[in-house]
C-alpha cells in the first residue's frame, strides 16, 4: 500500500502542471481515480496504469493552459487524425525555422533551402487545420486569408526548391534578388494577416497567434529591397530579423500543437438545451 502512497503523492505534485482552477476543480477527483486504477491492478499493468496517467496528464495539462481562462468544456473531443498529422507537420516545420538560426549548428546552403521547403510545408498544414475548426459561420473570413497565406507560402516553397542546389543562398544573385524578396514580402505580410484573423475568431489561443503575428511584423523587416536593412540602423533591423523569424517559428509550434493534441468542445446537436 506504501507504493501507491508514494505514487498518489507524486502524481499530487504532477497536477501543479494544470492551472490552478482546474487543480481546485478536479484534483482530488483525478488522485482518487488513478488510486483505484493502481489498486485495480496486477503485475506489469501498473506501469500501463501509470504511463497512461501521464500520458493523458501531459496532453490535457497542455491543453488547458493554451485554454487560458475560457469555460472548461461539458464535452470535449480529440483531434483527428488529419488534423494530428497537420498539427505534427507544422510542429516540425516551425522548429526548423527557428533552429536554423542557432548559433553554432553548421547549415549547408542545401540544407538550409531543405529547411525552408519543410517550414513552408508546415505553416501550410497548420493553415489548413486551423480552418478545418472554424464553424460554418466564420469559414469565409477564414478563407479570405487561410488563401493568400497558403499562396504565398507555396510561391516561397517553389522558388526554394527551384534554388535548393544553388552553391549559395539565393539572396546574392541580382537577377534573382527582387523576386526573393517579393516572395518573401508577400510570405510575411500573409503571415500576419492570417495570425490576426486567428486572434479575432478565437478558434486557437490568442497568445499563439499574438506571438505569430508578431514576428511575421518584425521578419518582415528583415527583407532585401523595402530599404529598412541600410543605414545606421541596419544592425538593429538585423536583430529584429531574426528575433521575428524565431517567433514566426515559436508561433507555428504553438499553433500546432494546438490543433494537434488539444481536446475541443463538441457542437451541441441541434434542439438541444
């Protein structure tokens, strides 16, 4: 009986990873249950019992702290399986970006193109996941920007990948330069308007797409030919940069692990009270 005491206490302490509401509301309730559980079972089925509490912990703890302060849900529902795939794409996609300007880690320029194909891939699995949650009645204005955002994500994916065995960078090649450059204006501006129009609908959190919006804003700054990368500031401009593309990247992340592993309401059938 000891055991389960000394397991009881320490998945206690695991619940502090959920918000306090959430603890206040349901922690008694989840310790007695998993107590049963532990009880209830026999051999190897204790550490089933145990990887299964934590597994669900991990996912739903996750889930109520991107929920932030909004009603808890009578009936919630988990992600399907398209929408885990998109979600997982778009995980690995953002992290990418972001990594990519590590200090230290040795990016071939193949590679670093390679990279972009895959975080393009990713905005655009998290993209068409986030508009397959809309409800009907906000599915227009989801389209409006779900559109050019996958547009624009797609242009910048082609000419990475007509460029993905060049020696160098595209950037330094004049001829090459001004189109780079509309492409990638056009992939920020894009960016931004889609995390806008995901903080107004509400369909995901609003810190994962504040933090989205924020940083396609601030990459925005960084592109050859608007004139903010000369001059005095130039340094200054640069530090943004890559400041906004590592939140682009944190933003994404964010947004799909929202769409693949938080737990939704389900819609009330209709008539019902």
């Amino acid at each position: 009986m000891a055991p389960h005491r000394t397991s009881l206490r320490l998945y206690r302490a695991l619940l502090r990873l959920y918000p306090a509401s959430f603890r206040d509301r349901f922690g008694d309730e989840m310790v007695q249950l998993l107590g049963d559980q532990l009880r209830d079972a026999r051999g190897d089925g204790v550490g089933g019992t145990w990887a299964a509490a934590i597994r669900d912990l991990v996912v739903t703890a996750a889930s109520e702290r991107l929920r932030g302060d909004r009603p808890i849900a009578r009936s919630v529902v988990a992600p399907s399986r398209v929408n885990r795939l998109l979600g997982l794409t778009g995980i690995a996609g953002g992290f990418l970006l972001a990594a990519a300007l590590i200090p230290g880690i040795p990016w071939s320029p193949v590679i670093f193109n390679l990279r972009l194909v895959l975080f393009e891939l990713g905005a655009i699995a998290v993209i068409l996941a986030i508009h397959r949650l809309q409800p009907v009645r906000w599915r227009r204005p989801s389209l409006l920007v779900s559109v050019p955002a996958i547009g624009a994500n797609a242009w910048h994916l082609v000419m990475s990948v007509l460029f993905v065995n060049r020696p160098q960078p595209p950037e330094p090649d004049p001829a090459f330069r001004p189109w780079y450059a509309l492409a990638a204006t056009a992939l920020w501006l894009t960016t931004a308007a889609f995390g806008l129009v995901a903080l107004r609908l509400g369909v995901v959190s609003r810190r994962s797409a504040l933090v989205l919006t924020t940083g396609a804003a601030l990459a925005i700054t960084g592109v050859g030919g608007l004139g903010f990368t000369t001059g005095p500031n130039a340094e200054l401009i640069s530090n943004l940069t890559v400041v906004g593309v590592v939140m682009v990247g944190l933003g994404w992340m964010l947004l799909g692990i929202e769409v693949a592993f938080r737990r939704r309401p389900v819609a009330p059938a209709a008539g019902a009270s």
